[in-house]
C-alpha cells in the first residue's frame, strides 16, 4: 500500500495552496481564518480515506457480504511496548553459533536492533499526526501479537527453595522426541542446551503439566529462548497461555518453570478433538488440488473468508482462528501454519514488527511458507479486506518492507522467492463489473469522472463536498493516464468545472476554491486497471 506516498501528495499540495494563500491573507485576515478551518477539515478526512487499505476503498460498484462470524467474548487490547522495550528485551542466548555468527542473517539482526524499517525510523520527517491517522485505520494496524512475557519470583534462601521445588519433578523430558528441522525450524536454531529445555516444555505442555523442575541448569534467558522456539513451532499447543509463564529464580538459576493453561479452555482432549476436526474439514478442499502453490491460496482464501480482525478470546491461539471466527494476528498466522502444515507445506510463523516503521507500529505475526526451492512471506491478515487482498502474499523480503523480524524469527530462512509472487491478482466479477465497464481512452475517463463528481458528491460542510468512486481503465491506457494524472491535467479536464458548478451557490465578495484528487491503483487479473478516486472539493472567501 502506498500510504504514505499518498500522505504526502496531500502535504505538498495542502502546502502549495498555503504559499498561493499567504499573500491574500495578509491583506484580509479572515480569509486566512476561513482557510485554516477547511484546510483541517480536509486533511482530517483525507487521513481517514488514505488509512483505508487501498483494495477495500467504497465503490459504487457492489461488494461481496462478510461471512457470518461467531459469538464470542470481547477483550480488551493489551498496551503494547515500544519496539526499544522489545530490542531490550532480547539476548539470544541459546542459539546456536552456527546461526549468530552466520552472515546469512546479519541483515536480518541489524534491522531487529537497529529498529530499521525501509527508511521509515524515527529520524525521518513525516507529519507524525497525518501519519498516525492513516496508519491507525489502516489494514497494516493490525499488529496484535503477544510475546510471552515472563514473571520472574524470586527465590531468597535455600528454606524457601527447598519450599518451592517440594512436590514438583521434572516432569517429561522429551528425550526421545525427534523435530524434522524443514518443519520446526525454531528448534533447529538452538544450541544442545536449548535444545534439551526445548523438549523439556514440549513435552510437558503435551503431558499437560503445568509446573517442573529444569532439566538442566540454565539462565532465565536461555528459558525464554527455548520457550519462543517451543510457542513458534506448534500451534497445536493451542491451550498453552503463550503471553505469561513463571520462572522461580534462586542465586541466578532457575529452579522451577509454571505455565498457564487458557481458563477457556476447560477440557483440553475436548477441546483437541474439536480442534483436530474442524482443521481437517477446513483442508479437505485443498487436498486435491495439484500444486502446493494451489493448496496455499486456498486456505489464503478460506481464512480471509472465514475470519474476522477482533480481540475475542484466545486471539493469540490457532484455535480462535480454527474453531472461531474472529482473531487477531496471532490467530491468522498461527491458524494458517497449522493448516499448511496439515498439507504437509513447510510453513513457519514469523514474529515481529509491523506498521509504519518504529514509531506506528506493532508486535505482528505473520509466515514464512516454502513453496518448491524458495521461501515467501505470507500475510494472511494485512489481506482479510473484501474483497480478499494479495498485496502481501508471497511476496520476498525486499517487497516486505513493512515487516521486519524480530527475536527468534531473524534466524528464518531468508525469502528470495520470485516464482510464486504476483501471481493473483483480483477480477472485475470481483467487484461486480464486466468489459462494458472499462474506459478505453481519456475523454470518457475524464466524462465519466465529471459526472460523478457533479451528480454523486456529497456535502461535508457548508463549504466542502467530497466524492468517492472507482473506474476501470484499459491496460493500453493506463500509461497515459498515469502521465496525466501526476501532471495534474484533470484539474483543467474536469475538477475546475466542477468546483466552479457546485460553487456557484457559494455568495462571496472574494471566492477561492480548494480541489484534492487522491488515486489509487489496482492490476487487475486481466491488465486493466481499477482507479480508486477520493475527491474533496472546498471554498473559502469573505462575505
């Protein structure tokens, strides 16, 4: 999505009316005074439009329903931690020197550390109001994934030690069990202690054990490690509280670990069975499909189809986004490796920062799949509109710019793949339209623009109307409309005509007008081109 390109036409053109105002204002105060009040009027509503996800902008055209979505309980979203809090949270410690010293990755951690995001840091200059609009109500706010946060006890004596520990062992080790490293990467990543402690959750979380002792000495950090790679790589340990887990620390060691299983979840077996049931029903329409790549948009689809953006309970699990219908990020990414994985697709969640750089951001979850040779990225949240996005499927790291990994995820495999990306693009039946319905040539664009600005705009003010309407193009057309447009051509073709109509019951002594024209473009499957417009028409003057 091209926000803040679009931010900022709107700033250079709000700032070249502001330099042909500033003479006049000089002259009459009062005009300045009416400019200031339309002026915020204008930018406050342009930022709520350009914060729409440019597939999912109001058309005149028809769009698909949203499926019906089940009940559930509402929560609240959490405060989340600035990205320096995150950073300062991270140690590394438990993986292995093959990864860290490993410049394979050495982008990947200096993005993480550094907090850079495709230029988007804080030292950048961007209006932050205008952009904190756009990106609040935007499809990239949706970043809502919760890192386990661990609560540290602290042990004092060897009295209250030995107080801790009674009754409680090891519990399971999960020595015996084997991880294909093509499909839980997080293990794979750590060192043989890490590994160890890896099993040893695993294990436990599976025996439905909530509190042991360690299998061997290691660190609170060395802890938290292997608990990120353990919560990472199995989202079937859906009833596992994956925000909180407990640690007892004595002299520096920890002696004992507790997790906490969901309130929600009563009956765990109950609840695996359902679980287990309704994954297999939501794959049996992809397991006949030829192609990994095939299997992969369908459950793409199925979940955009099936799921809605909402804090309800379980948000941070598979199951909210399996068995119910609405989910944060976590839910979505998680939800969708479940499923790949199910179709025996190597498919991995990938946690970190997502949004406008450091500054409009959040914690965010998406995947990684791989599909033949080559790994992609994958977010099947960013596109949930309707109808349903491909702007962030499959997509390589370089076009991922908005996502940037953090913690264990900088050790994923790198996602250079180019074969499967930009393959889908949506149709025309898609939004209701058929070929009668393309424009082929620039004098009927520039017709049919005037037309609905002058029949469809709607009043936002006395002095302010603003319209919004999509049009598709010709492939053969585009270029010059392309040319045009950025020339500011339509200005003479049709929008000073049209302010000048709708103006004309405007009764000033001295009379301005203010036209914005803001664009957005889509390819569509077959070349053409759906033209999202948002027009904001104003006046300004003295009686």
């Amino acid at each position: 999505m091209k926000i803040i390109e679009k931010i900022l036409y709107v700033l250079a053109a709000l700032l070249a009316l502001v330099f042909l105002f500033m003479l006049l204002c000089m002259v009459n105060p009062q005009v300045h005074e009416k400019v200031s009040e339309l002026v915020d009027k204008v930018t406050e509503k342009d930022a709520q439009k350009t914060s729409v996800p440019e597939d999912s902008a109001n058309y005149t055209f028809s769009i698909p329903e949203a499926t019906e979505q089940e009940e559930t309980k509402q929560y609240t979203r959490p405060e989340q931690k600035t990205y320096e809090e995150y950073v300062e949270k991270w140690t590394g410690d438990g993986i292995d020197d093959e990864y860290r010293n490993n410049d394979t990755y050495d982008d990947f951690v200096t993005a993480f550390t550094e907090g850079f995001i495709e230029g988007l840091t804080g030292d950048e200059e961007y209006d932050e109001d205008e952009l904190r609009k756009a990106y609040e109500e935007s499809n990239e706010s949706r970043a809502d994934y919760q890192i386990p946060e661990t609560e540290v006890k602290i042990v004092e004596n060897e009295e209250e030690a030995t107080e801790v520990v009674k009754d409680t062992d090891v519990g399971e080790t999960g020595e015996n069990e084997e991880f294909d490293p093509l499909f839980y990467p997080y293990y794979n990543i750590l060192n043989s202690k890490g590994k160890r402690l890896y099993k040893q959750i695993y294990a436990n979380a599976v025996a439905l054990n909530e509190s042991f002792l360690p299998v061997e000495d290691a660190t609170g950090s060395e802890w938290d490690t292997a608990m990120f790679s353990v919560i990472y790589d199995h989202p079937e340990l859906f009833w596992v509280d994956n925000t909180i887990y407990t640690q007892y620390d004595y002299n520096g060691k920890i002696i004992k670990l507790h997790f906490y299983y969901y309130d929600e979840i009563p009956d765990i077996p109950a609840a695996q069975r359902k679980f287990e049931a309704k994954a297999q029903e939501m794959i049996a329409g992809a397991k006949d499909l030829e192609t990994d790549f095939e299997k992969e948009k369908y459950i793409h689809d199925l979940l955009g189809n099936k799921l809605t953006y909402d804090w309800a309970e379980l948000n941070q699990s598979a199951y909210s986004a399996i068995v119910y219908d609405k989910t944060v990020c976590a839910g979505y990414s998680k939800g969708f490796q479940y499923l790949m994985q199910q179709l025996e697709i190597p498919t991995y969640t990938c946690v970190g920062w997502g949004g406008f750089g450091i500054l409009f951001g959040g914690m965010h979850g998406w995947n990684i799949i791989k599909l033949e040779a080559d790994y992609y990225n994958v977010d099947c949240t960013w596109d949930d509109d309707e109808p349903i996005s491909y702007e962030y499927f499959n997509l390589c790291d370089d076009d991922n710019y908005m996502h940037t990994r953090m913690f264990n995820s900088i050790y994923l495999p790198p996602c250079n793949g180019s074969k499967y990306s930009g393959l889908v693009k949506r149709t025309m039946s898609d939004y209701g339209l058929g070929e009668d319905d393309v424009i082929d040539n620039m004098e009927d664009y520039y017709a049919y623009c005037k037309d609905k600005a002058l029949n469809e705009s709607s009043v936002y003010d006395e002095n302010s109307y603003e319209c919004d309407f999509g049009v598709v193009i010709s492939k053969e057309l585009y270029t010059q409309w392309k040319k045009e447009y950025e020339s500011g051509d339509f200005y003479d073709e049709y929008l000073n005509d049209v302010i000048a109509t709708l103006g004309e019951s405007k009764k000033y002594n001295f009379f301005m007008p203010i036209g914005l024209v803001l664009c957005e473009e889509e390819e569509l499957d077959d070349g053409s081109y759906l033209i999202t417009h948002s027009i904001y028409m104003g006046y300004v003057g003295t009686n």
